[in-house]
C-alpha cells in the first residue's frame, strides 16, 4: 500500500503562526495614514484564513496587537481598537459559517469592555467548530505567557495542590497559552524583521521559521504557498540526527536539512 497520502499531510503544517507585520510602512509608502494600512492589513488576514482552510491546516495563530504595542501613540492604538471592535462584529457570523473557532489569547482585562464583550461572544458563537482553529493573540507577549504560567504552578505549590518537585517542562507547558493545540509547525513573518519579537516564546522552541520582505497587506496566496513548499523541503531533526528522522528510501527522496 503506498504512504504517499501520509507523507504528502505530513508536509502541510497542522499549525501556522504569523507575525503581520508591515501594514504602518505599506501606508506610509502610499503617503496615507499608518489606520489605512491596518485596514489593509485585515483583508490580508481573510487571505490567510481562506489558504489554511483550502489547505487543510489545522490551527492558526495571529499576532495581532503586541504587549508593547500599547505604548504606540495614542491616536494610532484608538484607530485599531475600533477596527478590532468591527472587526468582530463583521466577520464572526462567516467565521462561524465555515466552521472556524475564534480564541483570544492576552491580557484581555487591558482592552475596554465593548471589546471583551465581543471577544467573549465570538468564542462562545464559534466554541463547537472544528474546521479551523483561529487564535488571535491581542495584548499578548510571550514573556507574559510563560510568566503567568509559572505563577499558576506557584500558586497550586502554596496550596498545596501540588508538590515542587512535580513541576518540569510538561507542566509548565500544560499552564501556557495554546497548551490544547500542537505547537506551531510553522511560524510566517512579512514585513522584512528576522525575529519573533516576543511571541509564543515557548512554543516557538522547535518550530520552523519563514520571513518574507512582503509588506502584511501585499499578502497573497501565492506567497503563502511558498512558505509551503519551503517547509515542505525541510527535513525536522527535533533534536535528532539527520539518519535517525529519513524516511525510507522507496517512501521519498531525501530533504533539505535545516540548520538546527
């Protein structure tokens, strides 16, 4: 029987992460204000929603507003609290349609009420769907996740619902944002930066990583799918020795290493 169905699913990422950066600069080049290119910016995000469900990927993570995102300038932080308040309201209804679970992910108690209000309503809308697991990652930092894992192990320590001795790598884990899902398989940067920037710091650790030049609103299928065929052509050691992970012979050719 031939595994090629299985070794052509192993080759889709089952979660992507994605920096969206660029939508300030794109506005700036065109001389309009940086709120323009946000608005720009969230067409692109229904591109990528579109590819991952024609892809079959499983989860998707979005990093939409930054821990230090706050301390931009006050203007330009209300701009995109109100477009992340329409955003909500607008596109929940298809999203739900096709089957998409809508999570956030942060400090929520930092966003005003309406916005959690909405937030709250999308995911109780959406909690059954299965298709595609959205989380959009809002006031968030990776730094934070880890921190208030930690000090959820802590305070079951001094409870004494759990013994020092018993925490380790699994239970911090189990205690940080997107312990349900996979980690990331692939991680997506447009806008020309080389760095993650402060987020999933833990659940980046093994996770193969892309940056384009490409500008968050010049998105398009076709640079999605690249990203694709690069991840497709790395061989994941995880760890491991190149010899320990090859798939057999007669299964497949060999594959790119990464440089783990």
């Amino acid at each position: 029987m031939s595994s090629e169905p299985a070794i052509a699913a192993a080759r889709v990422p089952r979660h992507l992460a994605v920096i969206m950066d660029g939508n300030g600069r794109w506005a700036e080049r065109r001389r309009r204000p940086r709120v323009i290119g946000h608005r720009a910016g969230a067409r692109a995000v229904n591109v990528c929603i579109d590819f991952c469900l024609e892809q079959g990927i499983e989860a998707l993570t979005l990093f939409a507003f930054s821990s230090e995102n706050w301390g931009r300038p006050e203007e330009e932080v209300g701009a995109l609290m109100k477009l992340f308040l329409g955003a909500l309201e607008r596109e929940v209804d298809e999203l739900d349609r096709r089957g998409v679970r809508v999570r956030f992910i942060g400090e929520r108690e930092r966003f005003a009420e309406a916005i959690r209000k909405q937030m709250a309503s999308a995911e109780d809308r959406t909690r059954a769907n299965t298709r595609l697991h959205l989380t959009v990652a809002a006031s968030y930092g990776g730094r934070w996740d880890i921190a208030q894992a930690a000090r959820s192990l802590a305070e079951d320590v001094a409870a004494g619902r759990l013994a020092a001795e018993d925490i380790d790598e699994y239970a911090l884990g189990a205690r940080t944002c997107l312990a349900e899902l996979p980690p990331p398989d692939l991680f997506i940067r447009t806008g020309g930066e080389t760095r993650i920037s402060n987020f999933l710091l833990w659940q980046l650790a093994y996770t193969e990583l892309w940056f384009t030049d490409l500008l968050w609103p010049e998105l398009d299928a076709a640079t999605l799918q690249r990203a694709m065929d690069d991840y497709a052509g790395r061989q994941r050691r995880f760890g491991l020795t190149g010899a320990q992970v090859a798939p057999a012979p007669d299964r497949l050719p060999a594959t790119k290493e990464t440089s783990e």
